[in-house]
C-alpha cells in the first residue's frame, strides 16, 4: 500500500518479489469487489499495472471504511 491520509493504492502483482503486475487479477478482484457491493476500480494508467485507487469521501464513517475494506479482503480472498 502507498498514500497519504484516505487516498490510498493498493498494488495487485503476481508475485510480491518481482512485482511483476497482475491485470487479470486486479479484473476479478474489481468484478467480486461489485458484486459484494463495493465499487472499485484499478488504474488502467500505462505503468500502473494493477493498482486500485482507493479514494472514499471525507465524511465515509469509520463503519463504511471498514465495511469497504472488509469486502476488498473477501474479494481478494475469493480471487486468489
């Protein structure tokens, strides 16, 4: 993870040494992401592979942010 404050990304890799991007990953994980009720999204930026740009609004409660991590871990979980 990289960011200041709320805005965050979180980089979706193959593997975690070499860093290699996995855009196929970062799809499924952006499709469940929606289907659980959260939507997101990664940055299709050349050079950014698969990162999700995660950007909730200054009045999100403590309650939303960790309702919308929690359904980007059962996302990443399902995904993997």
């Amino acid at each position: 993870m990289r960011g200041r404050g709320l805005l965050q990304g979180v980089e979706i890799v193959a593997d975690r040494d070499t860093k290699v991007p996995a855009p196929e990953l970062g799809d499924a994980i952006t499709r469940r992401c929606l289907e659980l009720g959260l939507s997101m999204n990664i940055v299709q930026l050349p050079g950014m592979g698969g990162v999700f740009r995660i950007a909730p609004p200054l009045t999100a409660t403590d309650a939303e942010i960790d309702l919308g991590v929690d359904i980007l871990e059962r996302a990443i979980e399902g995904s993997v």
